[in-house]
C-alpha cells in the first residue's frame, strides 16, 4: 500500500467516529504533529451561507469562492464545474482528486484524519460499539486495516485495536502514514 498522509475513521451512525477523530487530534498534536481534518458526508450541505456575496459569487458562475477574514480562510469548490453541451454540468474531478486537493492545502500537514468515506482508497479505521448492533464494516471489508473497539467481534480478521488506547491508535496512525514521532 503507498504510504499517504491520510487515514480515514469510518463507522456506522453513533459508533463514535467524531470523538474518535478528536482524541486522536489531541494526542497526535500533543506529540508535536500538525494534523488536519475533513469531514466527509453523503449529506448536501450548504456550507456557504445562501445571500452572502461569496455565495452570490458562485451562483454568478465563479469556479472557486475564498473568503478571507482576519480569523479564518475558507475554500469553496463545488464537486460540479464544468458545463455539459447540453446546459447541465459534469462532475469536473472525482472523489481521489478533491482529496488531493486538500492534500496540497494541508501540505504544511502530517497528518490529515477524515472522518467517514468507506469509498475511498486511501487506509481506513473502523471505530465500532457493540451498542450499534449492526456487524461493523470490517466483516466483509477486508481493505479495512483496523477495528478500533472495546467489543471484540469474532468474525473480524483485520488488525485490532483497544479503543481506549489512544496513544496505540495513534501509533497505529502514524504507521499508516509512515510518521515516525
């Protein structure tokens, strides 16, 4: 497997995925590593604000929208761009190139956690509660490369981490990203 900076928390609704992603920002960032997040949903957001200028800007056809306040950058870049001979549009990049998007974004990075997307190709981590009560992902999943659970299901083959250890999940981690620290 080529070594990425990126590493995926995937699991089912409730299983803990975005408390997962926030202790591993703590520990990781404690360990001295700049590490940056993403959020991945199957949900349509709006993430800027419908009215706005920056909004207006892109309705008017802009490619790309920045906003640029003293406290934060923002980037948004709709996944449809390119217009279609027929007056609908194509997706103008998939799902691997938008992350590598943020890759180049987030190069002063480590490491870069997305929390969800069972799509992609890059290494994954499943958090998982026996109180979910479905069977986790990595069952059938075999491209999973670790169950990160208190409850250890049996028909699991994949690597296993206690949840509770933190810091062997940031080591697991940082293996994945090929980061020593």
């Amino acid at each position: 497997m080529t070594q990425s900076r990126r590493v995926h928390i995937v699991g089912r609704k409730n299983s803990g995925k975005t408390t997962l992603v926030c202790d591993l920002v703590t520990e990781l960032t404690r360990r001295g590593l700049k590490v940056a997040t993403v959020k991945h949903t199957h949900h349509h957001h709006e993430l800027d604000t419908p009215g706005k200028d920056s909004h207006r800007h892109r309705e008017a056809g802009a490619a790309a929208v920045g906003i640029l306040s003293p406290q934060m950058t923002a980037l948004f870049i709709p996944a449809i761009r390119e217009p279609n001979g027929d007056g609908s549009s194509v997706a103008a990049v998939d799902r691997e190139q938008r992350y590598s998007r943020f890759e180049a974004q987030f190069a002063d990075c480590d490491v870069i956690l997305v929390e969800g997307d069972l799509q992609t190709t890059a290494p994954r981590l499943e958090v998982w509660r026996m109180a979910v009560a479905e069977h986790p992902y990595a069952a059938e999943d075999r491209l999973i490369s670790a169950l990160i659970s208190n409850d250890v299901p049996a028909e699991v083959t994949c690597n296993r981490i206690v949840r509770s250890d933190i810091q062997a999940i940031a080591d697991f981690v940082l293996t994945l990203c090929g980061t020593k620290r």
